[in-house]
C-alpha cells in the first residue's frame, strides 16, 4: 500500500503526535518504553494524557497484553527514527537516538544521560558528525533536534494511518520493540559487567556469570526455611558457561535422586564429580545451551528442607560468581533488576524483627539496629521483602535476619 493512498493525519493530529514524541524524549526518570506501558495500563495517568496520540491506534490489539501494545508503538516509532537523515551518522538521527535513547551510547559509559540536554552533551563524543573539531555547546544538537522531531512525527503519523487500515504490520513493530529491548538490556549489561573489576574482583573460582536480576522466594514453617525457589537472569562473563552450582539447605548424600533441590524451569538437575578424588559431588542446573560471553539466560530452581525442628536466624546469599546488579523496581515494587528477598512465615510463628544485612560477619548481623534504622524492615500480613539498592559483591554475603520471640 502505498502512502499517497492513505489519509494522513491532519496538522493539528501531527503537532499532537509531534508533542507526545517531545514529552516521551524529555522524560529523566525512565525508559520510553516505561511511559509508553503506563500510559496503557492507566488511562488516568499523566503519560496517557501526554501520550494518547501515540498509545490510542493500539487499541485495536484486543487480545495483547499492555506489555505487547507498548512495545508495538515503541518498535514503531524506533523503525520510524532509521528512515530520518540520509545515513547512521546524521545529524538529525544522532540526535533522535540520543533523545530516545537507543543503543548503544558514545563514550566509555554506553549508558545514556538521564536529561535531554546531558544526552546532547555526549553526542560531542561522536566523531565528525557535528564538524571537527566538535562544537563548544549543544546548540547544533538542538538545531538538528527540533527538525528531526517534526520529520518524525510526519513518519509516525503516516505509518499510524496505514496501520488503521491494515493492522497486519503491528506485530513487525512488536518485535522491533522487542529487539531494541534486548539490545538495551545487553549493552547495558555488558557495560556495568566491565566496570565489576573496578569495584571487587571476583575470586579465582567463582562462578563465570554476573547475576543482572535473583528473586528468592523462602516460605518458612514454624522457624524452618521448607522451600526457598530463587529465579535467575544470568548473564554469562566467558564463552562455553553451560550451567550454574547450586547448594541444598540441607546437606545429601551424593545420590541425585536425594538430593533436596529441584530444576523448575529452563534448566535440568546433574550430578558433576569433584575434580579431584574425595572432592565432593557438585548440584549443578544444566542450561539448555552453552551461553557466549555477554548472553543472557534465565532459570528457576528450588531447593527444600523438612527438617521442622531447625531454627533458622537468617535467609542469606553467597555470592559466588561475579557480583549482582543494583537493585531496582518497578511502581508497583516488583523487581527488575538486582537481588530481591521475599519471605512468607508461618502464621503461628511470626518474628518480633527482622532486618536486612550486607557484607557483615555472621556476628555482625546478628545485632539488631536501632529503632529507625533504615535497615530494620515491617512484617506486613506473614511477608517480608527487600532488594538491596546497591551492587552485591563477589566475596560478600547479603541476606534478611529473623529475631525470634522468647518462647
């Protein structure tokens, strides 16, 4: 179908689509694709007022999650940015990468700025595209910037008009979005990957993947851990990574079929043989490939103990591998990133405090803060949960304490 037979948007509908794409590039706070899905989610909200030109053609995906209909716009308008300026190095199209903030980013960080006019700054990195030697402000990025939005939202405008007459397309925009997403997710792994050196080396043997998200679920019953199922996104530090150590709460006694833990998904269940004679036998979830290095890959395993008469104080994490990205969540507190604990008790038998530690001494952790201190946390309805903020080191150990009352 070509465009000179559709019905393109009027004026009035390009100056909104135009200032949808101006509020989406501006935001400091978070990824377009963020806004995009909360615009979606919540029609009450100040990103669907800012953005309904642009989230209001996915209407028509009925059957899609919200998740689905914001990557569709947001692969859309990425296909859109590829076709403004004459070439990768343009003016106009470096600056719409940078205003939306599309892999990778110049300079050492590959992480773009959080304001509009930091990322601009960083396009001064960027060799001959905006002369040589490179301009003493952002004026020229701001000159490009203002065309290049309005060229953009002609593009999105009339892509918008072909897709309300055949919707076929959307599900090509869906897996640009997708791809754009992974990309994101890889460059910025791989740039927070070289920087762990600078921070804490791991050890010598530590297991070659950096953690980017660890939830662990514990469910306890009386004062016993009986199940703690931890979810994974892994991203592997070499070449040929084909699998993760695991250990039980409990120890076992080398035969597989007792062993306490369990592969639920994405990963299978092996018994690997010390290296040497006397060496103990490793519990090791096999990965369904070998991973290169920079290759993300998720799984889920279980590990259980019906011993009830054990009294645990504490849920904690070794960090045996190459450390754990900074903690974060999204607005309905679900974690996206880094390590989060969650812990359901026994309604018989809750605990009369509990905090969180990081990198202290099993002697350390043990003393519990002072009232108003920042790490001791609420039991709400049986739960607790933290994620911890900052990285988890190699080397360290990260974890919840429990602090049981008299009996």
């Amino acid at each position: 179908m070509q465009l000179d037979r559709v019905s393109v948007a009027d004026g009035d509908e390009l100056s909104a689509v135009a200032s949808s794409l101006r509020w989406l590039a501006s935001r400091k706070e978070g990824e377009p694709l963020r806004f995009l899905r909360y615009a979606i989610e919540d029609p009450t909200s100040g990103s669907a007022t800012a953005l309904g030109k642009l989230v209001e053609p996915t209407a028509c995906l009925i059957a899609e999650t919200s998740e689905a209909r914001a990557l569709a716009i947001w692969g859309l308008v990425v296909d859109e940015i590829g076709k403004v300026g004459s070439a990768d190095d343009s003016r106009r199209r470096s600056t719409l990468k940078a205003a939306f903030r599309l892999p990778p980013a110049p300079g050492p960080d590959a992480e773009w700025k959080a304001t509009l006019e930091d990322r601009f700054k960083q396009l001064l990195a960027v060799p001959r595209v905006f002369g040589d030697p490179p301009p003493s402000t952002t004026a020229p990025m701001h000159k490009a910037w203002k065309r290049a939005v309005e060229r953009l939202a002609l593009l999105v405008g009339q892509r918008l008009a072909l897709l309300a007459l055949d919707g076929n397309e959307w599900q090509e925009c869906v897996e640009i979005g997708k791809a754009v997403e992974k990309e994101r997710s890889r460059v910025r792994s791989g740039a927070w990957l070289d920087r762990v050196p600078c921070h804490r080396a791991p050890s010598r043997g530590a297991q070659p993947v950096f953690m980017e998200r660890m939830l662990v679920r514990v469910v306890m019953r009386r004062r016993t851990a009986v199940s703690r199922l931890t979810e994974r996104v892994v991203t592997a530090r070499e070449d040929g990574v084909d699998g993760y150590d695991v250990q039980a709460l409990t120890g076992w006694t080398n035969d597989l079929a007792d062993i306490p833990v369990r592969a639920i998904w994405n990963c299978r269940l092996v018994a690997v043989p010390g290296a040497h004679p006397g060496d103990p036998v490793v519990a090791r979830l096999r990965f369904r490939e070998k991973l290169r290095r920079g290759q993300r890959y998720g799984f889920v395993s279980e590990a259980t103990d019906d011993r009830l008469d054990q009294e645990r104080k504490w849920v904690n994490v070794d960090i045996d591998h190459h450390g754990v990205a900074p903690g974060e969540t999204d607005r309905h507190g679900e974690p996206i990133a880094g390590l989060t604990i969650r812990i359901m008790f026994d309604d018989q038998c809750l605990p009369e405090a509990c905090w969180w530690y990081a990198e202290q001494t099993d002697h350390e952790r043990l003393r519990r803060p002072p009232a108003g201190d920042p790490h001791l946390l609420t039991v709400e309805a049986g739960f607790v949960q933290h994620t911890f903020v900052e990285p988890c080191h190699p080397r360290e150990e990260y974890g919840i304490v429990f602090r049981w009352p008299k009996v």
